[in-house]
C-alpha cells in the first residue's frame, strides 16, 4: 500500500492509552449537551436522584437523560438504537462515561419520566429567555398532523365503520351467490370450491361479530371513536387525506425561530387553539404582552375576542365563507357599517338598520336591511331576493381590528410561513416515517419534547456556536 495514508496497527499495544475527551472534538456537540444536563437541577424536575437503599445500583438519571438527548439529535429515537450507539459512538461513551445501559434500562427512563423530561425543555426555553432571545415578544403559531402508532385500519369511527360492515356484507353475498351457482354443476371441483367459499363466508361473519364489538366500543366513547393501538390518537384529515394520529401545535419566536411553547392535542381543528397556544407562549418567555400570527384555520370569534381582552395581539385571515362575491353580487366587504348610527351603507348609499337579533352557533347576531331594495338600481348586483340583509355579530369591532391590523400589516402572513412551518418539516424529517414510537398521549408529549429539545439545542448552536453557547449558558 506504498503511497497511500496507512492506518494504524490494530494489534499495536500503547504504553500510555490516550485519553477518552481526546477523541471528541471541542465543537461537538455532546460537550453542551453534557453541561446543559449537569446544570439542570433534576431533583426539582422530578427526577428520581436520590439512590434506593437496597438492591443493584442503577443508573443516574443525568446519564440517560444525556443519552436520549443526544439520540434525539442525531435521529437515533429508539432504545434499542440508543443502546447500540453507547456500545460503539465514541462521542456517546464520552458522553455517558463508558456506561453502556441495556435497552429495557433506557426505554423504561422515557416511560417513567414523561413529565419530568417535559419540564426539562421547558427549562431550555426559559434559559434561553434568560439569555434576551424573546424580547420582541411575537411568535408565529402553527399546527400539523404527526402519526401515531396506529394503523388505519385499527381505527373505526360511525363512518368507517359502516364503510367496512357494508363491504362484508357484499363479500358474504356475492360468495352465497358463487355458492348457488356452483351447486347446480355435479363435479368433484365445484364442491371443494364451494366448501372453500363456505369457509371464507364463516371467516367473515366472525369478522362482523368482531366488529359489532368494537362498534359498541366505539359508541360508549365521548368522541364516538375507537383506536386499538394507541387508544389516545385520533382520525384526522391533512392536505386531504386521512391520517391516525395527533395534532402537534407550535408557538415558534418569529426573531431566532425557536419553539417557545408547544403542545400535543388529539383533536382535528386548530380553531380553539389560538388563545391557549398565545397564552403558553407568554407565560414561557415570561412577558407582559405578546404577539401572535396565525392562518385563517385558527379564526374564530370568541378565540379573537378572548386574545385582545388578554393583552394578545393577534393577526390572522378571516376565511372566506360567502360565495356572494363568486355569484357576482357584492360581498360583505363593500357594505360600509357606520358605528355612531349602528347603520350598514351600502354600495348605494341607503342605510340598514337593525331589524332583529338571533343567536347563531352561541354568537348574538344582529340582522340589517333596508325596505328600498326594490326600487335601487344595483338590486341586480346586490342581491336575487326581496332585499339584501347582512348579519353582525354583537362584538364585530374586534375582527374589524383584526383586519384593520392585517391591512396594516401584509407581510404578517409571510412571516408566519416562514416562520412557523420550517420547523414542522425539520421535526417530521427527523422522525422518520413513522413519526412517533411510543403511545397515549402522555408517552407521545414526551416523545415531542424531546424533538423540540433537539430542535431547540441545534437552532442555539448555529447561532452561538458550540463553545459560545457553552460560556453564555455558564453566565446567565
């Protein structure tokens, strides 16, 4: 091999061994993960520290906190995984000091530990509020489908399951029909045919009596939905398809881009969220006032209404229900409302006045129109019907706000792509196929901190680099 680099001789023995941290570079990043973990106090976290006082020695929990930190980071999520890495990863046997935990060790850490490790990334944001990483106190919010370990087909909602009772029932009749014809032809062939397709039809009736107690199951449930896997996780619609699974919300810091708050539902809609999310996001960075972008899916009237009276500035589209302007009729828009008078204007220049009230969907609507539509002469674009009315919800001024803030302000929405969907494809990207391996809701938060744990520990290092954020982490 004369002429080429020579690698060292595997049988060659050494007088002084050389050192484990000589095999880790300064900039790698287990030597932050290492002091970030030896900082924390996991006592107070709620970690068992304390050793028992009979029977083998384990593991303390800063060793395997450490290890499931570092896996998260470099896409290596499962316990048997993690253990091959501590047998062979030179940065992991730096890391965890030669120790070499066993699979069942280190799976029943995350299991046993679900809320102490949430509190844990939790405990990064606030270090990194300490650091003045948050002080404009605006942060975009966003949520997405993540998988749950639990296959389509052993989740059954009224719809699916009728679907599949139906397909049954074609499959028994169209066999019973084969059966008949198969029992007019005298041949040793037809009756082992028939014998088979009898079988197949006593497989699918045991199949219905299955499903008829899965379907009383399924009834007994609040949501009327029944998972077998991950009894937690829930049939969602994305981009439209269907998916089992869970949907993940993020407030991600719309300056650094980091995830300040997140939180691991299992219902379908975002609509709902825009308070909570907002609220967990300024109780995280610790601030007086925030500020919070969204898209259309978060809209909702109370939501809005409940956000400005919390000191929540709030920017979002409004969804675009009427179809008025399609049809080639004005829209709401173009009606004019006069708050001195309580009037609407029209594109005509008369006034609608308040005729009625009622309630919608909980919301105390207040119902507008004029008597003179008959006689204008943009009735053709306004409106097929007697007269054009138009509909105000009792606090209305807070969505006009709202648009108010949105006109003011159009690059809103771009920020908040920019912002807060960047991070969903990192974490999906480093999940895999299968986004999640553990299950209930519990384990699967858990299983999400540790993601945004990552996320967040990668965003601090490109930023600060390794040993920067070593010496701004040891001063705040």
């Amino acid at each position: 091999m004369s002429g080429f680099i020579v690698g060292a001789d595997r049988s060659q023995t050494t007088l002084f061994p050389e050192a484990l941290d000589d095999y880790v570079v300064e900039e790698s990043a287990v030597r932050v993960i290492d002091f970030f973990v030896d900082e924390l106090d996991l006592m107070s976290l709620g970690f068992k520290t304390e050793p028992a006082d009979t029977g083998r020695p384990g593991y303390h929990p800063a060793t395997i906190l450490k290890l499931y930190i570092y896996g998260y980071l470099n896409q290596v999520s499962t316990s048997r995984g993690l253990e091959r890495e501590a047998q062979r990863n030179v940065e992991v046997m730096w890391l965890s000091g030669r120790l070499a935990p066993d699979f069942k060790t280190i799976a029943d850490f995350r299991r046993d530990n679900a809320k102490p490790i949430q509190k844990v990334c939790r405990q990064f944001v606030v270090l990194c509020g300490k650091l003045k990483l948050f002080s404009d106190a605006f942060v975009a919010i966003d949520g997405s489908k993540f998988k749950a370990l639990n296959n389509r087909d052993r989740n059954f909602t009224k719809a699916k399951m009728k679907r599949r009772l139906q397909q049954i029932d074609e499959s028994i009749a169209r066999y019973l029909m084969q059966m008949e014809s198969l029992d007019r032809q005298e041949s040793a062939l037809a009756d082992d045919k028939s014998q088979r397709l009898s079988e197949k039809i006593e497989i699918l009736k045991g199949e219905i009596a299955k499903l008829k107690k899965h379907e009383a199951a399924m009834l007994a449930a609040p949501d009327q939905q029944l998972s077998l896997t991950d009894p937690d996780a829930r049939s969602m619609t994305t981009r439209g398809t269907g998916i089992v699974g869970y949907n993940v919300q993020v407030a991600v810091d719309t300056t650094h881009h980091l995830i300040v708050a997140h939180e691991v539902t299992n219902k379908g809609s975002d609509r709902g969220q825009l308070r909570r999310m907002s609220e967990r996001a300024r109780k995280a960075i610790a601030a007086d006032t925030i500020e919070a972008v969204a898209d259309r899916g978060y809209f909702s009237n109370e939501e809005i209404k409940a956000c400005e009276e919390a000191d929540i500035t709030t920017y979002l589209p409004k969804p675009k229900t009427s179809n008025k302007r399609t049809q080639g009729y004005y829209s709401k828009d173009d009606f004019i409302y006069r708050a001195d008078d309580d009037e609407y204007e029209c594109p005509a220049g008369e006034r609608l006045v308040q005729h009625t009230t009622t309630t919608q969907n909980g919301l105390t609507i207040h119902r507008y129109w004029t008597n003179v539509c008959g006689a204008c002469a943009l009735k053709e674009q306004c409106t097929p019907g007697k007269e054009r009315r138009v509909n105000r919800w009792k606090h209305e001024e807070f969505i006009e706000r709202l648009q108010q803030r949105l006109d003011e302000n159009p690059e809103m929405m771009r920020v908040r792509r920019e912002t807060a969907e960047h991070p969903f494809g990192t974490l999906k990207g480093w999940a895999g196929p299968q986004h999640f391996k553990m299950k209930t809701l519990m384990h699967v938060s858990t299983e999400m901190s540790l993601h945004v744990l990552a996320y967040n520990l990668k965003r601090m290092m490109s930023m600060f680099g390794v040993k920067g954020l070593m010496d701004v982490m040891q001063a705040a």
